[in-house]
C-alpha cells in the first residue's frame, strides 16, 4: 500500500510538472506573439510616415512645376519682343530691323519729306531818307514807303544759297536786278550802289546778323529769315 501511495504521489508529481511546463510553453509564446504584433505596428507606423514623406515631396515637386510656369511664360515674352522683323528692300534683298529701328527711320523719313523753307523780304528805307534830305529823285520803282517786296515765304532745296532764292523771287515778282556771278547785288528795282553816297549800296542780313561771306556762298537752312537792305553808311545804318 505504501509503495502505491508513492507511485501515484510520483506521478502526481510528474503531471504537475508537465501541466507547469505547459503552462510555461504557453505563456513564452503568448509573448512572443505580442512581441511580433508590436513589431507590426511599428513598422506600420514606420510605412505610413514614409507614405506621407513622399505625398509632401510630391507636393513640393508640383508647386514648383507650378511656379516655373509663369517663368516659361516671362521668356516666351522676352524672346517675342526680341524677335526681328525681316523687311525686304526694292532690290529684293531681306534686312533685320527692331521696332525702335522702324520708329526712327519713319521720323526721319517724316523730317526729310518737310519742305524746307525761308522768307525774303527787300527794303531801302535809308535811301528814301537819304533822297529826301538831299532833294534828289530816287527810280520811279522805288515806291515811298521804300519796301520793295514785301516779306514773302517760299521753297528751297537743300544746299542752296541766298543768292539762288533771290533771283527766283526777284524774277517770280518781276523785279530788276544787276548780280554778279560772285554774288554781290549791284542793283535791285533799279537803285544801285553808289546812288545815295559813296558808303550807299546792297547789303543782306539772315535772321537779323549780317554774314561776312557773299550771298553766293551762304547756304540756307529751314526757316532762314532774309532780308535786303539798302545802305547809305557801310552799313552802319541797317
């Protein structure tokens, strides 16, 4: 009896020992489980935030490709105002030009079809004085007043002289005259040098300055003001 009683006191014993070892088995892997299944979360965790790392990168790739839009656009404009015109010439041939080019050629174009222009006026106010002070006759041309011609305006060519413009309007308003081929006025309406002393004669003056060359020689430019004056002082009197 006794050596039964220690039998099943023995395997009593044995089955507690499996039962724990069980138990323990059961709880080492109940650990274990947890431990893969924060590992899990973790890198879940882990995956979700590179997920959205690349979401903001591809945000910011797109607010630059948006941004470079408008600098695409800035260069197209530039390359558009710096594009030339081709224009092609009488002979056929094609010539680069920028729109300032364009504007300054069409003013100076505008500047060269300007009609040039002077006035031409001719008096003898002195001889007048100098015939009534000396009870002499002047030409019957010479009118009273002693204005000969009247200011008048008219045309001229580039280049040419006081002298030319005379004539034309001395011959335009059929008034005589005596010029030598140097350009000195011996007479106009018939009173010459000489008529109204040994200092009287023909003298001109180009916007009011009395040039020191022949009428030949001087060259007019737009809206010259000429004026004939009759002298009876070397011109100490016009």
């Amino acid at each position: 009896m006794l050596q039964k009683r220690i039998m099943k006191s023995s395997n009593l014993k044995r089955l507690c020992y499996v039962v724990l070892a069980f138990i323990l088995a059961f709880s080492m892997s109940s650990c274990k489980r947890e431990d893969i299944d924060s590992n899990t979360v973790v890198d879940s965790t882990e995956s979700t935030s590179l997920c959205e790392t690349e979401s903001a990168t591809e945000n910011v790739d797109e607010s630059f490709s948006t941004d470079s839009e408008p600098v695409s656009e800035l260069r197209s404009i530039e390359k558009i105002s710096a594009k030339q015109k081709h224009i092609k010439n009488d002979n056929g041939t094609v010539k680069e030009t920028n729109d300032n080019n364009n504007v300054g050629n069409d003013a100076e174009q505008i500047e060269n079809n300007t009609a040039n222009t002077y006035t031409l006026s001719i008096t003898c106010i002195n001889a007048v004085n100098y015939a009534n002070s000396h009870n002499m006759s002047l030409p019957a041309a010479i009118p009273s007043d002693g204005v000969i011609l009247k200011s008048v305006t008219d045309e001229f060519n580039a280049g040419d002289s006081v002298m030319k413009v005379l004539k034309s309007t001395l011959k335009a308003n059929g008034i005589s005259y005596q010029i030598t081929s140097g350009g000195y006025v011996r007479s106009i309406s018939g009173l010459a040098e000489f008529d109204c002393g040994q200092g009287s004669g023909w003298m001109y003056k180009v916007n009011g300055v009395l040039p020191n060359v022949s009428c030949k020689s001087y060259k007019l430019t737009n809206g010259d003001k000429i004026e004939f004056v009759f002298t009876c002082n070397l011109g100490n009197d016009v």
